[in-house]
C-alpha cells in the first residue's frame, strides 16, 4: 500500500513531504488539506506561517509522529513528554510560538506549562536574564500599583511596599530639581572661579550620588 | 528579541502562575507588562482555581504546627507552606473549597475551626451546644463554586460522649449542626444508640456527602458504613465487600457518588462503587506495577492511605513515597492512572520523609467571612 505524504513549505522557502497521518496531526494543516485541497503535491504545498522554521517543524513532527500512534498507554506519553521538553528556554519559546501558530493545542499547552515552571518563583532580573528581556520599563512603572481586585493579601504587601519606593524616588527628584536651581543660581551670579568650580563639583558629586542610589534601589 | 511571544500565547503561560509571580512576570519589561494588563481575566490565577484540580495538602501527623506541604497539579510541583499561624497543632476533619476544617488535637472535647493555608487566616467555631468527646464530624458544602470562592456549609456532629446528668458518661444521641449562614448550632434530630456507640468507638476519619446522605465508616477493620438521610432523618448501616481482610478502606466521593478504596494483603487494591439497594460494584483495580512501587517492596497495605476529590483519587503512604492517582482527564468520562512523584526536597532543601495525612484543596487567596 502507497503511503500518502503532505507537502509542506516553511517561511525560508524550503519545501519537504511528511507522512500524511503524522502532519494531520496539526489542526492547521490538517484544515488546509481538507477545506482548500491542499498539500497533495511539490507544486500545492502547504505554505506554513512564519513562525514555523524547519528546525521548529522538525520538533513539531517529532511530536506528532509520537502522539498520533493510537496504541500508546498515557504512561509512554506522559515520559515522552517529559523528555521532549528539556531543551532550552529559547527553543522552548520558540517551539511554543510555533505550536500556537499551527493551533497544536496539547503541544502549546506542554511547553506553556514548562515555561511557566520556569518563571514561576524568580526575580524580574532572572527572568530577564533568562529570556533576554530589555530592561525598558521605567522605575515608576515597575513600581505601579497591581491591580487587587480579590484582596490578596501578597499583592498587598507589594502594593505598600511599591508606594513606599515610589514616595522615595519622588523625594530624590524633588531634590534633583533643587540641587539643579542651586546650581543655576550660583552660575548666574557669576561667582570667582575657584569657589563655583568647588560649588560645581560638590553639586556633580551629590547628582551622581543620587543617580547610584536610583539604581541601586 | 526572540522571545518576543505573541500576546495570548504569554498570556496562557502567565495562567498558569501564582499571583506575585506573575506580579514579578508583569514588571520585566514592557512587552510583558502590556500583556498583563490586556488580558487580566486569562492571566487570573483565581479563575484558574476554580476551573482547574484541586490541590493535594499533606499534613505532618507527627510535628504538627510547624510546616504542610501542597502539591500543586497543574505543574506537578510541591511547596512548602508554614503552619506558624496555627494557634495550636491541629488534626484535620475535612476541607470545604480552600478551607480546611480543622480539630486541635490538645483537647478533648471536640473544638472546631476553619483556616486558609495560603493566606494564613485562622477561625474558630462557635462550641457546640453540647461538650463532646469522640464524635463523628460529617460536613456538606453547600453551594455550588459558582457562588462565590468560600461557598457556605454545615456541620454535622453526631455520636461521641458527653457528661451525663448524674455524673459519668454517657454516649451523646442528640445530633447537632452548625450552619455557616447563620454562625450557631442547633440540634437537628436523634442518632440511635447502635449508631452512636459505633461513631464514637470507630471515631470514623472523613465523612462523605453523596446524594443527600452523609455516610461515615468505621476507622478499622470489620469496616461498615453507617449513613445518614439529612431531609428524611433516617440513619441506615451496610456492609462493604471483603471487610475483615481490608487491610486499608477509604471512603470517596467521586462524579457524585460513593465509592470505596481498600487493599487487602497479598492482593491488589480495589476501587467499588455504590449501587442500587445498598450492594458494591468493582470498578477499578490498581495497577499492580504502581501498586507495588507504592508499597516499596512490602507485602501489606497497612500505611498506605488514600483521599479524594470530585475529580481524582489519590493513594498515598509518606510525604516521599509518592502517589498513585487515578484522574479524571480533560475530555470527560475518561479516567487515567498517574504516578506523582514523592516531595524529597523543596528550593533545595532536603525535605523529610514523614508520615502524613491528606487533604484537598481548591486555593484562593479570597478572605474568609464565616
């Protein structure tokens, strides 16, 4: 008996066959066979969205080619689950993103949850680091009151202890603008030489010294 | 930036963490924030609770007050929580939604309260109006998740052995019941005598509410089941199967109807299900290979326990040895067995091997009025 394949073609252009029941597997794929009559040959492939490249596709694959086999006891699927996510966060993002662009729910869903175990319990730092995040919030946005609506008393916690920062930070602002008239006023006045540049460097010192503390804090 | 995940996609993942988590998620960088703040429903870590399993918590039978730890399903994780809000050290008698029902084990005569692990918020109940020691506790949660996070409930005590009127003491017939709705007890109807002596002398663990009965049995071997019709106040007793050779028996509540656990030596342990006319049907065996690593190489079922919840059932023995689980997966009517692995360490601290009790939980950090 003549196995059936599906053509697909990935963002970069390359085009490949897979086995039919391992490709159907994908509900975007497995919509664009039966509604548009597509994939049936080189010329009809399957354009895949963009967020799905060969090597995420390869994964992909591997998943379904697993999964699709009806016999598997959830024993054998639930370890081969376990082991098909250990890769590292980026292709895990990667993978996920892919997953959701070909609407392979129980695949979105395993790597969600991988993720989510990954954030969950770690500082805003780590987990820019982790996911190479920018640092592009302001410190008054990342000191923005969290919406309680069921009272929790954590988030409580956080929220006081947000306004307690953000009353400081105002407080080194204020004083910022302060230090800057002085400064302002003491040029205007065109003092000797010697004494504004002490001036001037006493007020430089004092603004780096605020500058420190922001961004310590 | 290659992490730059579309927004329902991080959305979904943000669902599935813990409130100050996803605080922390939402103060990374602006990408995340907005997304965050787009989708603050599927990014509730509350709605999911409610739509999601319930939590296994795991008290420490030994060294109470100090620690419990919680087995959280979604991302098959444990926690620790501290206890060190507890007053006294307390033994638990049943959960209702995210509360536990709660006996301090300093006292004799039986003393009520409610607590809420997770947000620390410790009550005690009115005294009953009659002093008691050694009663039977049933509870029946009254209305349905939908209603609210901390659904309301009634108490049911029964059995047990107050002071009679010329000193000494007799077994208590009067059966009492606190409503939550109105904070008081009141007595409720008559416990007969047989019924009382076998509540109080097989103090029972748990009760179970199924289809407008509360069933309660005894807490050893020859197991019987003694059960209560709340609206007709009619009290009836019934057999179970093999009960003088369980060495471990468990009553449940699964998809509404009461079901039996129990192991006996030598064999596998079985799962039976109420029928018409009072009669047991097999339902489920334990696998044997899960069952046997369950047991870790002994013969005997004694140490093993077991508890439920609407949607699962789970056997246990240590906070390390893991737990044999038999689940209700997301298409209904389909039910599948799972190993949990045992807690051994938490955040990288080794954690204890200790024996431990087991109750469910559907968290919320919603605080209690009651």
């Amino acid at each position: 008996m003549m196995k059936s394949y599906i053509w697909l073609q990935t963002a970069d252009g390359s085009i490949q066959q897979v086995e039919q029941e391992v490709a159907m597997f994908c509900p975007m794929i497995c919509h664009e066979v039966i509604q548009k009559g597509m994939g049936s040959s080189k010329n009809y492939a399957i354009s895949l969205p963009q967020r799905v490249n060969p090597a995420m596709l390869s994964l992909i694959l591997d998943y379904c080619r697993f999964h699709q086999v009806p016999g598997r006891s959830n024993k054998e699927r639930k370890s081969f689950d376990e082991k098909f996510i250990r890769m590292d966060t980026k292709r895990l993002c990667e993978l996920t993103s892919a997953a959701d662009s070909l609407q392979l729910k129980p695949l979105v869903d395993l790597t969600s949850r991988a993720l989510a175990r990954i954030i969950e319990g770690k500082s805003p730092e780590e987990i820019r680091e982790i996911f190479h995040l920018p640092d592009d919030l302001t410190e008054e946005e990342k000191l923005e009151p969290l919406k309680n609506t069921t009272d929790d008393p954590r988030i409580r916690l956080l929220n006081r202890l947000y306004a307690k920062k953000r009353k400081e930070l105002k407080e080194r602002q204020k004083l910022k603008v302060t230090v800057s008239c002085f400064c302002f006023y003491f040029l205007t006045l065109r003092l000797k030489k010697s004494v504004l540049m002490i001036v001037q460097l006493m007020i430089s010192c004092h603004l780096l010294m605020e500058t420190m503390e922001i961004l310590k804090g | 930036m290659w992490s730059n995940l579309p927004f329902d996609v991080l959305a979904k993942i943000f669902s599935f963490l813990s409130p100050d988590s996803l605080a922390r998620a939402r103060s990374t960088c602006r990408h995340w924030n907005a997304c965050v703040d787009t989708y603050p429903i599927a990014t509730s870590f509350i709605l999911l609770s409610l739509h999601h399993r319930a939590w296994f918590l795991a008290l420490p039978t030994r060294n109470r007050g100090e620690h419990c730890y919680v087995h959280n399903p979604v991302i098959d994780n444990w926690h620790l929580l501290s206890l060190d809000f507890l007053p006294d050290p307390v033994r638990p008698v049943a959960s209702i939604g995210a509360l536990i029902l709660v006996r301090p084990t300093n006292c004799t005569v039986l003393q009520l309260a409610l607590c809420n692990p997770f947000t620390r918020q410790f009550r005690y109940l009115p005294m009953s109006n009659i002093s008691r020691t050694n009663p039977a506790v049933g509870v029946v949660t009254l209305d349905s998740v939908q209603h609210g996070p901390n659904p309301n409930f009634r108490v049911y005590v029964a059995g047990g052995m107050s002071e009679a009127p010329r000193g000494g003491a007799m077994y208590e017939l009067k059966l009492e019941m606190y409503d939550s709705m109105d904070d008081t007890w009141h007595v409720v109807g008559f416990v007969p005598t047989e019924f009382a002596v076998r509540l109080t002398v097989w103090t029972p663990n748990e009760s179970v509410y199924s289809n407008g009965v509360l069933y309660w049995m005894t807490s050893a071997r020859a197991y019987s089941v003694m059960g209560y019709e709340i609206d007709g106040h009619r009290w009836r007793g019934f057999g179970v199967p093999m009960a003088d050779k369980l060495e471990f028996a468990a009553l449940l509540c699964r998809n509404g109807g009461l079901t039996l656990v129990g192991g006996a030596s030598e064999g596998e342990a079985c799962i039976w299900e109420l029928k018409e006319g009072d009669r047991w049907g097999l339902i489920q065996k334990v696998p044997m290979e899960m069952g046997r690593k369950l047991l870790g190489g002994k013969r005997s079922w004694v140490s093993i326990k077991c508890v439920g919840s609407e949607e699962a059932i789970y056997l246990y023995k240590e906070l390390g040895s893991g737990m044999v689980v038999w689940r209700e997966m997301e298409e209904k009517a389909r039910w599948a067995w799972f190993w949990i692995e045992g807690c051994h360490s938490i955040g990288g601290n080794q954690v204890p091997n200790l024996p431990i009790k087991g109750v469910f939980l559907r968290p919320n950090l919603f605080p209690f009025t009651f």
